[in-house]
C-alpha cells in the first residue's frame, strides 16, 4: 500500500487508490480514500462514468399526474426535463432551448407549453417547436426542423429513471433481483404525499455511505431514533451489481411502520421488516410496510449535493382516517432525523480534507458502504 500513497493527485491516481483499497476482503475492509471526496478531478471522472452512463432516479411518476406537469434534474452538464405529455405517456428531454440554448424549465410545475424564458420560443409537450416569435421573416429558419432531443425514460416500481446512455439494459433488467426480494411490498402503489428539496454541504457519496448503514444510528440519532434501534435487529447481506440493502427488523414504533391490517400482500416477519435500499448511483429508498421516505442526489460540485427528498404512505394506509395524523408525526421525526444526519455527513466532509485523516476499518454493519466503494472503484477504473 505504501506506493500508493504516492499516486499522483490526478483522477486516475485517486482511483488506483480507491481500487487498491477496495481489494482487501471485507473482514479488512477500510473506508473509502479521502481524496475521492475532495477531488474535482475524481468528480469529473465520476460525472463521466457513472452519471453519464447510468440510469438514474428522477422521482416518483405518481408526482407528475396530469398533463403539463414536469419535474427537472441534471445529469452532469445536461439540464433534463421529464413531464407528463398530452397522451399521458412520461417523456424526458433536453431542457436547453434550440434558439441561443437557454435552461428552459426551473424546479416543478405544470405548463401547457415550454416557453423559453429568453426569446419567448415555445415548445410542445412532445418537444416540439410550437412557436418563435419574429423568425417567419429569415427564410432560413425552418420551425419544423426543431424539436427539444429526446432522453431516454423508464418507470420501474413507480420511479421515473433517465439516462444519456442508448446502450444500458432495461432499468427493470438491472433491478430484476431487486424488484424480486422486495416483491411483498408492493412499492409501485405506494402514493407520495410530500416532495421537498435541500442542498447539504458534503460530497454526494458520504451522504449516500451515511443511509446505506445503520450502524450511526444508536450515536448519532441518540436524541431521536436511536434508543430504538439495536444494532443486533440488524442484516447486512452482501450487496449486488446494481444496489446494496440491509433489512432491520423489528416491531416499528410508528403504527405506520408495520403493516396496515388491511394489507394481505406481506406475511410473517414481513409486516414488521424494514428495507433500506440503496440503488446505485444516487436512489436511497426507506421501504416498510405502511410507509416510504427516499433521498434522490445530485452533487454540485466536490462539497455540495442536492437533495431530492420525499416519501408517502402504502396504498392500505392513504385510505385510513389516522394516516394522516401519523404520517404529520413522522415527518416531523423525519425531519429531526435528518438534521441529524446533516450534521454528521457535513461534519465528515471536514474531516476528511483533514491532513492527518485516514480511512479506518469498517464494521460488519457496514457491508454496503464495502459494496457501494467496490461499485465507484468499478466504475472509475482506468487502467
Ligand atoms: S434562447 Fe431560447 S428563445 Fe432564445
Ligand atoms: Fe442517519
């Protein structure tokens, strides 16, 4: 290892680092070098090989029910909009107008047309170009010939995906183990009732290492949910191409939290089991029986994420007059919790510009975190 220490501060040095380290065998696994979180070179390289070439989760389809409504997302330097058209089918694009190549569409919404806010071009629901005002008086210009280019979009188990890659399976073909472990579920019917979102200051992959374990949650959640928690009510199976997961369970100490007596679908221990999925890149999901929370990143830049945050409530628990009331009640823990949370993953991202900081041995707990630095050192593999 000691050679390693002298790999130069390049992307491709920093990931013969990160793929060094991730040869020891899980019984010496080490966290991830410091240098992948602090390094625009390695950013770049990630934006190149991960966000360019996977699908990546965009948001619920249940959140875009009409037509016209939209949500926005980026994949690397591509603005992308995803809506709901006029024959109800979800369609994603470029959200970059055809005229001097403006952002069209901010944040959410629902509009009848994309109308750029620059020149006033305006675009159909299918990408189109619908109008542009003056142009009829260059003989050059062609209104027919426009149309916003289209990206790639898929639904699985009620989530939209995008991706800039023509060549990758079927989003349902990646996650065709995942969609069979947690079947009993029934996740596709689960509804959204809140959508938020929050930029954080630390890089994109401690936040996603801090969901994937919950070995923190007896320290760092000791003023919430962390009495609750008991680290043996854990399993951390080893994880799979596409994702990681680890179930806890346990009696949920939400009415919410265990399955609604309505609910026919889950079975024994299932109708108390938690699962915390994360699926790679940037898709974590909180399912139990009765509820969903999720978290869907897209960093901004080495120290900044953005976060997509929301959650909702299985199909037994929407009808239930107390749902309401319970759902209130965890969102406010949610909430505590995931300050919580923000503080730990902002407090890592200092410590690890730290000279003197070095990856320490991980915990059998942490058998995600092992998987998901083997999938970033998979991925960035340039030699
Ligand atoms: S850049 Fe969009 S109308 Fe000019
Ligand atoms: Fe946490």
């Amino acid at each position: 290892m000691a050679a390693l220490a002298d790999s130069p501060d390049t992307a491709s040095g920093i990931a013969r680092e990160l793929q060094a380290n991730c040869e020891r065998p899980f019984e010496d696994a080490h966290a991830m070098p410091p240098r992948v979180y602090t390094s625009d070179a390695f950013l770049a390289l990630e934006q190149r090989e991960i966000f360019s070439k996977e699908w990546l989760c965009v948001g619920r389809a249940s959140s875009l029910a009409n037509a016209g409504d939209y949500l926005t997302a980026q994949i690397d330097a591509q603005p992308v909009v995803v809506l709901r058209d006029e024959h109800g089918a979800l369609r994603a694009m470029s959200n970059v107008c055809l005229h001097r190549m403006s952002v069209l569409l901010e944040g959410r919404g629902n509009v009848r047309r994309i109308v750029c806010p620059y020149h006033a071009w305006n675009y159909a629901l299918d990408g189109t170009l619908a109008g542009a005002p003056m142009m009829d008086r260059q003989p050059g210009f062609c209104k027919e010939s426009y149309r916003l280019p289209q990206v790639r979009c898929e639904v699985w188990q009620g989530w939209i995906y995008v991706t800039l890659n023509a060549d990758l399976p079927p989003v349902a073909t990646q996650l065709e183990e995942l969609t069979r472990l947690i079947e009993p579920y029934g996740m596709t019917d689960y509804v959204e009732t809140f959508h938020e979102a929050h930029v954080w200051n630390t890089n994109w992959k401690i936040l996603a290492e801090n969901f994937m374990e919950s070995y923190h949650l007896p320290m760092l959640h000791r003023a919430t949910v962390g009495p609750h928690s008991r680290l043996e009510e854990m399993e951390c199976p080893p994880g799979r191409p596409a994702f990681n997961y680890h179930w806890i369970t346990k009696e949920a100490s939400l009415p919410i939290g265990n399955a609604h007596p309505d609910n026919t679908r889950l079975q024994g221990h299932w109708r108390r089991t938690t699962a915390l999925l994360a699926i790679y890149p940037t898709h974590l999901v909180t399912l139990t029986p009765g509820y969903f929370w999720y978290l869907l990143l897209q960093p901004r830049g080495v120290g900044q994420v953005e976060i997509q945050f929301g959650g909702g409530l299985s199909p037994e628990f929407i009808t239930d007059p107390k749902a309401a009331d319970y759902m209130a009640t965890l969102k406010t823990l949610l909430d505590e919790v995931n300050a919580e949370d923000r503080h730990g993953v902002e407090s890592v991202f200092r410590g690890v510009h730290a000279p003197l900081a070095k990856p320490g041995n991980l915990s059998h707990l942490e058998r995600p975190n092992y998987d998901f630095a083997r999938y970033v050192a998979q991925r960035t593999a340039t030699s």
